[in-house]
C-alpha cells in the first residue's frame, strides 16, 4: 500500500497482529517506521502522521 508524505508516496505494509490490532511499517528517507492501532486505517493515518513530523 503507499501512504503520501508531503507529497510523496511511500510503500508501507500494513498486517493484523492478534485480534483488533493493526500494524503499519515501512521505511522514510531511510527510517523504519513502525505505527499501531486498532483498526487498519488508524494504523496508515498514524503511520503516516508520524512520518509527517520526522519530515519537519
């Protein structure tokens, strides 16, 4: 799946780990990013908010 980062896309896999939690990881300008949460969604928006505040 690719999440967009400030205008860029980035690949990141996205996975159920045990019942009602997702898992979101995937590299940034060299990164691994790892982000949780209770449903797949969650999991990219949070993914994807953390990559938004190491970019700044």
């Amino acid at each position: 799946m690719q999440v967009t980062v400030c205008g860029r896309p980035f690949d990141v896999s996205i996975r159920q780990q045990g019942m009602g939690l997702w898992v979101a990881s995937g590299d940034y300008q060299d990164r691994e990013i790892e982000a949780m949460a209770r449903s797949r969604e969650a999991a990219l928006r949070r993914w994807r908010e953390i990559a938004e505040g190491a970019a700044d």
